[in-house]
C-alpha cells in the first residue's frame, strides 16, 4: 500500500530512504519536477491538478481494499486514470 505514496519514490539525486529526498518533496524538487503543492510554507499539500504525482497510484490496490478507497477529504480516490500519489485526489 506504501506505493500511494509520493515519498516513496526515490526522486533522480537520492534513494527514497535519504533525508535528503524527503526535503526535496517539501521543496517541491521530487522527480526532479516540482511537486505543485497548493503553499506549503502554510502546510497545504495539496497538489495541483497537473502535478506529475497526479495518477501514477495502483487502482488495483485501491479497489481492493475499501480504506483506501476515498482521500482526507472524502473524495473518491479514482477519478482520473488511477489514484493519485498521496493522501489527496485532486482531479
């Protein structure tokens, strides 16, 4: 389940374990594409609806187990090719 994960992907400069991978997430620098949070410098993750992590989740995993099957915000989680990395859907 952990591959619904944006942090989980290791980005071009470091494995996906390395701290330093985790600060390029929050910088915006994963994939070596910016990551399009809404203003993290005020906690919103939130992606844009062209962010690279936008459909790139399993919908296999998705559907098998129902948890998972809806974002934080209640939406549900397949709404464009697949789910999308991390704890929002956002198209």
């Amino acid at each position: 389940m952990f591959d619904h994960s944006f942090i989980s992907i290791a980005d071009s400069l470091h494995p996906a374990s390395h701290p330093e991978h985790y600060k390029a997430i929050i910088n915006g620098l994963a994939y070596g594409e910016d990551a399009q949070f809404g203003d993290p410098t005020n906690n919103n993750y939130i992606q844009a609806a062209t962010a690279p992590e936008n459909d790139q989740g399993d919908s296999n995993i998705t559907n098998a187990f129902p948890a998972i099957q809806f974002d934080l915000l209640g939406k549900q989680r397949i709404l464009g090719n697949g789910p999308d990395l991390g704890p929002y859907e956002v198209k």
